[in-house]
C-alpha cells in the first residue's frame, strides 16, 4: 500500500511544484517597474526637446545664463544611469541589445555636450557684440557735429546695424558683402576725414561687426549640428526595442498562464475545495473593488459633470451680448473633452465692455477648473472698477499663478482682453492674432505676441503687458478664437488655417454677427469631416452697427 501511495504523493507534490512554478512564470512582470522604465525613456524625449528648444532661445534671443543647458544635462545623465537598470523581466540577451542602444546614447549625448560648450563660447562672443554694437552706434548717433562728413557717417552706421542685425536672424549669407562694404565704407571715411577714435568709435565699431559676421555662422553650424544629433530618434529606437520586449514578456507569461490554468484544471479534484473556497474569497474582494470603483467613477463623473454644467451657466447670456446698441455680438464654444480649457466672456457696464478670450494648455477638468478661476478674476477686477491694463492684468496673472503654484500643475493660458467702447477697442494680453475684416473688405490682422505674456507662466509679467488700439466703423468685424479652429485638421493633417478663417468671415461680412459664427463653424466642420477633434474650439465674432 506504501509503494502504491508513495508514486501518487510523488505526483502530487511534482504537480503542485509545477504548478508553482508555472504561477511565478506567469506572475514575473513588475508593472510598476515597467511604468518607471517607460517613463524615464518618455523623459529622456521631453528634456532632448526642451534642450533643443533652449538652445534656439540661447541662439535668438539674448540670455546671459546657461544654467538651463547644464541643469538639462545633469537630468539626462541622470535618466541615463537609471535606464541602466533594465526591467528584470526582460531577458539577459534583450538586455545587451538594450544596453547596447544606451551606449550608443551615451556617446550621443557626450558628443551633444561637447557642441555645447564650444556654442556657449562662440554664442557668449557673438552676443557680447550683439549687445554692445547698438549702443555704441547710438552714442555716436546722439553726438551733433557740423562736419559734413557726419551725415553720411550716421546713416552709413544706421544701415550698418538694419543689416547686421537682420543678418544675425537670417540663415542665408547674402547680407554678409554689403556688410563688409559698409565697413570698407566707414574705414575709407575715417581715413579721408582723419576721423580720430576719440571723436568716434569707428575702430571698435568695425571690430564688433566682424566679431559678428565671424561668430554667427560658426554658432549657425554648431546650433544645426546639436539640433541634428538623434537623440530623439535613439531614444526612440530604445522605445521601440523596450516596447517589444515587454509585450514578448506579456506573451511569455500569459502562455506560463495558460499552462498553470490547464494544471489547476488537473488538480481541481484532488482540491477543489480549496479552490472553490479561494475563487469565493477572491471574487468577493473583486466585487467590493468594483463597487469601490463603480462608486469612485460615479463620483468623478458627477464632478466633471458638474464642471462642465458650471462653465456653461457662466457663459454669456444672449440678452447680455446685447447691452451695447452698437455692437452685435457672437459667441461659440465647443470643448473636445466633457471639460474645456477655453474661455471667453464678455462683460458690459454703461455702454461699455470688456471682452476676453483665452485658451488653458491642454483640456480636461484642471483646464476646466482653471478657466473657472479666470472667469471669477477678471469679474471681481471688472466689478471692482480696475481700468489700467497693466495693473489689471498683473494682479490677474498673479492670482491665477499663485492658484496654479498651489494645484502643484504646470498649466498656464493665453488671455487677451478688449476693452470696447463706441467702436474703439483696446487690445491687452497674449493670445492668437485678432482679425478685423472692414466693411470694404480689407482685412486686418492685430499681432498679440508683444502685448502680453502667458497667463500663470511667471509671477512678474507687468513689464511685458502693452496696448494696441483699433477703431472699429459701421459694418466692421472683429473676430477673435482659440486655436482649436485655425489649427483643426482633416483626415489627411491638413489644418483649417488663419487665411480660410479670413476668407470666410470676409465673405460673409455684410451678415449679422450670428451669420457670421454659424458661416465659421459650418465651413469648419465641413473641413474636419470625420476626423476627431482634438481641441477646444471657440469663437467670437463682433460686429459694428
């Protein structure tokens, strides 16, 4: 009887070992530490970009810290050293080809940072120049001399500045010989007239030009030869190679799956109670995590629904678009989600109005709730009489940076605010361009870029805050809009476009404002067709009686 049990105990516990096994195989993947790997190589992408775009600020405009380049540096060999730490479940030869793309990374990288630094030397003399050159052609300009020689010398140095400071935006070289014969220009005068270098700086003027037109292409070729190096495109390839390791791993463990479930079968009558009890326990915490998550979906859904009711209660009325005799008005807004991060609004008091239109990054409910906060900002400094644009937007932005500070979020807007009043606008705030189509037909088109800054982006923004005028007469249009309309894309990735949105408002000019909105919308349907829209869409259209 002994040997008859002994085999069978010997299979049962072989079974249960097995089947042990086969458990553990199935239950290798650490989800947690693929989320962590997938997220440092989506990193390792976004400080690349944001390197690349730092370097292009550094190129363009004229910033005396580097410290954004070496922080970004830090970070990306920071990131390095953890992508070193391949998922356990990934296998050793997968792991080499991982580890053989991180290499080939690493020198990517080197060779980013040495280009670097041989930019920060040759972009620091180019831009010493480029500062020092205006000024010291303005303090020869502000000198008055009766010597007939200086009239030419100013205008000689004017169109010496127009051109070297054109030259340095410009990729193309064409502007480098007229440069160099303007200098020829100024050296000839020097010597013809016996120009000293105590009356005029002419000396250290030429000196910074070719300082300039020396270092500009060098840090051109250095600036394309760092943005052309692919890191991106590596850390794609790395993407790509995890992506299809992990999901080889998934199969791997589902087909261990596959067999501990064929075992389990195969052991269910010698213990199927067990079994029974363990899937009745195990359904039971299923079930009450699905109440718990029934219950949580219920609650957020009830939230963003909420939201969304709010932001449309705080919308403009009809009857309040028509408070200024004068002024037909039309608003529209379509959000791509439940919650939408545009805004606009449009408030009036004794003939006049303040109009905003703006536009959150992203959308969802934090846009949402953030487009909210705006709305209740601007109309506690409207109520509360505040008429100059600067302070009035900076005691906005400050309001709106402090709450974004405090959502620990990263989301900011573009606002701009027209201030309307017997046919003058006054337009503060950065935002996309405003279009004005006259009733003859021509069309204008008002650049916010230098009149503000982005909403909730820096505490300080009342330097940057200007004002642009536009008088508006009878049978003029103002339209203003979230890039959702002019950036929407059809099936094939073509966008609607700013000159469409021209040519339609144009063409329907003499309608009324609402004409005008729904003429917009339609043509911008037709135009999406069956592709998804990806973006808040809002309109504003006002029209002068």
């Amino acid at each position: 009887m002994k040997k008859v049990q002994s085999p069978r105990v010997f299979i049962v516990l072989a079974a249960i070992l097995m089947w042990a096994f086969l458990i553990s195989k199935s239950l290798s993947i650490d989800f947690n530490q693929h989320q962590r790997y997938r997220t440092a190589i989506v990193e390792l992408q976004e400080k690349d970009a944001t390197f690349n775009q730092d370097i292009l600020k550094f190129r363009y405009e004229l910033f005396n810290s580097y410290d954004s380049l070496v922080n970004s540096f830090t970070a990306q060999k920071t990131i390095q050293q953890h992508l070193q730490e391949i998922p356990s479940f990934i296998d050793a030869r997968e792991q080499r080809q991982i580890q053989n793309i991180l290499a080939t990374q690493a020198e990517l990288l080197k060779r980013k940072e040495n280009l670097s630094e041989r930019f920060k030397s040759q972009n620091a003399a180019l831009k010493n120049s480029l500062r020092y050159l205006p000024s010291l052609i303005a303090e020869i300009k502000e000198t008055s001399s009766e010597q007939k020689w200086f009239v030419p010398l100013k205008t000689t140095l004017n169109s010496l500045l127009y051109d070297i400071l054109l030259y340095n935006l410009t990729a193309s070289e064409d502007l480098k010989p007229l440069i160099k014969a303007q200098i020829g220009k100024l050296s000839e005068m020097k010597d013809q007239y016996k120009i000293s270098e105590e009356q005029f700086s002419i000396n250290l003027t030429i000196s910074h030009t070719i300082i300039i037109l020396n270092n500009k292409p060098q840090v051109d070729e250095l600036t394309n030869q760092i943005l052309n190096i692919p890191i991106a495109q590596q850390a794609k390839t790395l993407e790509t190679a995890y992506e299809n390791f992990y999901e080889k791993a998934i199969k791997t463990a589902n087909i261990y799956r596959l067999f501990a479930y064929i075992l389990s079968l195969v052991l269910l009558g010698g213990i199927s109670y067990l079994i029974i009890k363990k899937f009745s326990e195990a359904n039971h915490k299923i079930t009450v995590l699905n109440e718990r998550l029934k219950a949580e979906n219920l609650r957020m859904g009830a939230e963003i629904e909420f939201t969304r009711r709010l932001q449309k209660m705080i919308l403009p009325k009809d009857h309040e678009l028509s408070q200024i005799p004068e002024l037909e008005i039309a608003g529209f807004m379509e959000p791509a989600d439940e919650v939408g991060g545009d805004y606009y609004d449009v408030l009036t008091n004794n003939g006049a109005a303040k109009i905003g239109i703006g536009d959150v990054t992203g959308h969802g409910l934090e846009s949402g709730v953030l487009m909210l906060m705006l709305q209740t900002a601007i109309r506690t400094l409207q109520e509360s009489n505040e008429t100059d644009p600067v302070r009035f937007m900076d005691v906005l932005n400050r309001t709106i940076y402090k709450n974004v500070e405090r959502m620990n979020t990263d989301k900011n807007l573009t606002l701009v605010l027209l201030d309307y009043y017997q046919g003058q606008l006054n337009i503060s705030g950065q935002h996309e361009e405003t279009v004005v189509v006259r009733s003859s037909g021509e069309v204008e088109r008002v650049d916010t870029m230098d009149l503000g800054f982005p909403i909730g982006l820096d505490a300080e923004i009342a330097n940057f805050i200007a004002q642009a005028q536009v008088q508006l007469y009878s049978g003029d249009v103002a339209v203003l809009y979230t890039d959702g309309i002019t950036e929407a894309e059809d099936i094939n990735g073509v966008q609607y476009g700013m000159e469409r949105l021209c040519e339609v408002v144009k063409r329907y000019r003499l309608s009324s404002a609402t004409e005008i909105q729904e003429a917009v919308i339609r043509d911008l349907r037709h135009h999406i067709g069956v592709q998804k829209v990806f973006d808040d869409i809002t309109l504003l259209v006002l029209k002068q009686k």
